[in-house]
C-alpha cells in the first residue's frame, strides 16, 4: 500500500513538472547569451489590397465566444533593468559584447540608459496621470505620464531634479538616486477611462495576426469593459506597410481613428474597418515601422486616460538615418503623452527589431510582448533574449497588461493551459 502511495505521489509531481514546463520558458543560459534570429520573413507577397473585400454581416461581427488562438509571453524590461544592461557591454561593464550593441552605438536616439523610477502619491494614494518632467539644471531632459500604479519611467544623464504634476498640485524634488518618490498635496483624480490603439504590419507575412483581430478583438476589448468598469473605453486602428508599394491600392498607412467601443454600434464600426483589411505586399524585410507610429500618434488621444499602444510587427524599420531620427522622436511624444508602447514580436523579428521595439516600450513605460509557438499557428517565432516567462493565450495578455496599468494592479499571467475565461 505504500509503495502504491509512493507511486501515486511520484506521478503527481511529475504531471506538475510537465504542467510548470510547458508554461514557461527559462532562457538563461551561461557564458554569456546566444542569439539565432530567424531569417528575414520571405512570407510577403505582393499583390491587390482588398480593402473593400466582402466582410461579415453586422450581426456576425460582435463574436459572442471564440476559442482563443494565438500565445504570447511577456518580458518587462523595466523590472529587469540590470538585465537589460546586461544586454549592452557599454552599459555594464561587462568585456564581451551584448546582443544590442552594435544599434546602441549608432545614436538611434533611443538611449535607456540613467533610467530614473518615479512614483507619484498623495499621502498613501498613487496618482495615476501625473506628468513627470526631469530636469538637468533648468532644461527638461525627459517627459512622461504616470501610470495606475503612480509610476513613471524617465531618462537622461547628469539629471538633478525632478517635477510632478497633477491638475494644480505640484512639487519639485532634487534627485540623488536612481528612485524617487514625490508626495504631492493633492492630485487632480484620473478619469476611469481607457484608450487602446493596435497598430499592426499588414504586409504579407501578417496573416495569421490579421485574423486574430478580426476574430478576438471585440471580446478583449469586453472583457477590459468588465474588469475595470470603465465609463470610457475607446478603440483605435493604424494598418501600414511599406515605401515600396507600386499600386495605390497598397497603402502606406491606413488608419481609423478611436470609436466609443463600450457600444455595440461603435464596436461594429471598429470591427468593420478592421475586417475590410488584408495581408498584402512588402516584398523585404523592413517595413515604414516610424510612418505607422507617427500615424498612431495623430489620433485624438484625450488629455485624461490610460493609453495603450499595441503594436503588432514582425519586422524593424528601414535602418537609415531618416527613419531612425522619425521613430525616435516619435517614441518621445508617446512618453510624453502617456502612451505606453506594448510591441507584440511576431514571426522571426530580427535583432534590430527587438532591440528599437524593446527600447521603444521601455521608453514609454511598457513592456514587451512576443508571440510563441505554443499555439502550432504560423511560421516558427524568434524566442527572445529574456529571463524566465509565462507563456499566455495573447487576448489573456492583451487583457491582463491593460488591466494592471490602468488600476495599478497587475494580474499575474495564467498559463494558456490553464486559461479559464470564455473568449
């Protein structure tokens, strides 16, 4: 009988260790960090837009359940600061060269470096919408927004203090550390409204992307409604793709701007102008990633919400000088907005890809997303260079990160074995 007990325990534990291995992923590795991108995506395929392709009827577009498909994981670099440094010699010291060197030392403008964490509060409460500014000397070094949790990421070198400020409240403090908090004596309170773009590469590798939205995206944008309550949640679209189309049917960027989507009728419209898109040209593997940003950031974002920018590509910009100094400076206005940039890696992102979209979200206050190959949909996914992470169904995610920053509690990722929820 004991034996028996032991066996039965035995075969416990090991279901467990299965269950634990198949939801995460460790990726350390010693010696320093290997990296095999995959090659550049030959999947584009240029051929004639159709934008104005039959859609579904108005009846079929509100999704009342749908078995969930693409899976994700989450890195956040933000809380793994000292890792991501670890990334680039320059910044830690270290002999042998990191993986984002080489882009880090051409002065893209996406410098992470002397990065300082503030946290906004009035007495023991977070303020959420704070605008953070840090100073060097008289001159503003960097701009950004606080999040629900009251916590604002902000960058420069040789910084000497800080400012926060909330409706007509505000108060500058000296910086002597790498982390500060500054109380304010009151706060203007945020508004329980939210504003989520998805920007996404619609070049011919996207397809199984493009079909996610289309299918998924009116159920996380209800399962947000329901989990925060929200008197305002606003839905906007950018669909772009490349400089070398040669019909005008394949656009550049193409974009919709937000739609009140706690409605039925301006989920509809929302869903419609994302089901008349499709998955054409490209040809190469750099896509117009700036164009697409700028085009995000033209929208009619409002003063007073909790922005989210996700954006879904597999592929970097063309790395030239123009584009670099556009993609820079566009993520800049982003954090000085509010808008926190989440890019969801898909296929096989190349290096440069990885390392303009990380920086890109730590920049913003976000984090990064990556698609894996859990789901058995696609082509193979470049698994990035990270620590330890939960492999998620992406809506779960999409879901989960919104969520967190705007109340300032961010659920804890559940395995997509594990998941529960109904769409």
């Amino acid at each position: 009988m004991k034996k028996f007990q032991n066996l039965l325990i035995l075969l416990f534990v090991l279901f467990l260790a299965f269950s634990m291995a198949a939801c995460t992923s460790p990726y350390e590795k010693s010696g320093g960090w290997d990296y095999n991108p995959m090659p550049p995506h030959s999947g584009d395929s240029e051929g004639k837009d159709d934008a104005n392709a039959d859609a579904p009827s108005d009846d079929s577009l509100l999704q009342e359940s749908i078995k969930k498909q693409l899976t994700a994981a989450e890195w956040n670099d933000l809380s793994n600061y000292e890792f991501w440094q670890s990334l680039f010699a320059s910044q830690s010291g270290q002999s042998e060269a990191g993986i984002f060197d080489e882009y880090a030392s051409d002065n893209r403008g996406l410098d992470t470096s002397y990065m300082r964490e503030i946290t906004v509060k009035s007495g023991s409460t977070a303020v959420a919408g704070a605008k953070v500014k840090l100073y060097g000397g008289n001159a503003v070094l960097y701009s950004a927004v606080t999040d629900g949790a009251g916590k604002a990421y902000v960058f420069g070198k040789d910084a000497t203090s800080v400012e926060a400020v909330s409706g007509e409240f505000s108060t500058k403090v000296n910086l002597s550390s790498a982390t500060a908090e500054i109380q304010l004596d009151g706060y203007a309170p945020q508004p329980n409204r939210i504003e989520l773009a998805v920007m996404t590469d619609t070049t011919g590798s996207m397809g199984d992307e493009l079909s996610f939205l289309k299918k998924e995206i009116s159920g996380v944008v209800r399962r947000i409604a329901g989990a925060t309550l929200a008197d305002s949640l606003r839905l906007a679209t950018v669909f772009y793709r490349d400089y070398n189309f040669e019909q005008e049917e394949l656009y550049l960027v193409r974009s919709f701007d937000f739609a009140e989507v706690t409605s039925d009728a301006g989920m509809k419209t929302a869903l419609a102008n994302i089901n008349a898109q499709s998955a054409n040209g490209g040809g190469d593997t750099p896509e117009a990633v700036e164009a697409g940003l700028e085009a995000a950031l033209d929208m009619q974002w409002s003063e007073n919400s909790t922005k989210i920018l996700f954006h879904v590509l597999d592929a970097p910009y063309h790395d030239e000088s123009e584009y670099q100094k556009r993609f820079a400076a566009a993520v800049r206005e982003a954090a000085q907005k509010g808008i926190r940039i989440i890019p969801v890696a898909a296929s096989g992102l190349d290096t440069l890809g990885q390392y303009i979209m990380r920086s890109a979200a730590v920049l913003t206050g976000g984090t990064y997303a990556f698609l894996t190959d859990d789901s058995g949909i696609g082509d193979s996914h470049s698994e990035p260079v990270v620590g330890g992470f939960t492999v998620e169904y992406l809506s779960d995610l999409m879901v989960r990160l919104t969520v967190g920053y705007h109340t300032g509690n961010m659920p804890a990722p559940v395995c997509w074995k594990d998941s529960t929820s109904l769409e």
